[in-house]
C-alpha cells in the first residue's frame, strides 16, 4: 500500500528507489503503477517541494 501522507510518500518512494529500482518507471512497472498513479505521486510531492532527480534516482 502507498502511503497518502505525502511526507510518508516522499520517505516510502525514496527507499524503494534507492533499495530495489534503478528508476521510477522501474518503481511504476513493478508496482502496477498508472502513468496517472505516477504523475499524482510527482504532484503530490511536487506540493511539498520536492522534484524527482532522474540522475541520483530520488525526490530533491
């Protein structure tokens, strides 16, 4: 389950990026991810001020 929260969101995506995928469309893949599903999670987190940084595969 993904968290909703979206500081929970934030530490929930980051580890599984950093332990498991070598990208975020590896991350959506893998968890039968919309590409809807994923531009909630870029907005949601985009909210509270953090972009995803394909080079270091991480919210920043």
């Amino acid at each position: 389950m993904i968290p909703q929260d979206p500081v929970m969101l934030l530490s929930f995506i980051n580890m599984k990026l950093r332990d498991n995928y070598s990208s975020l469309e590896a991350l959506a893949d893998d968890l039968d991810l919309s590409s809807e599903d994923i531009k909630a999670i870029v907005t949601k987190l985009e909210g509270i001020g953090y972009t995803y940084d394909e080079a270091q595969n991480k919210f920043v």
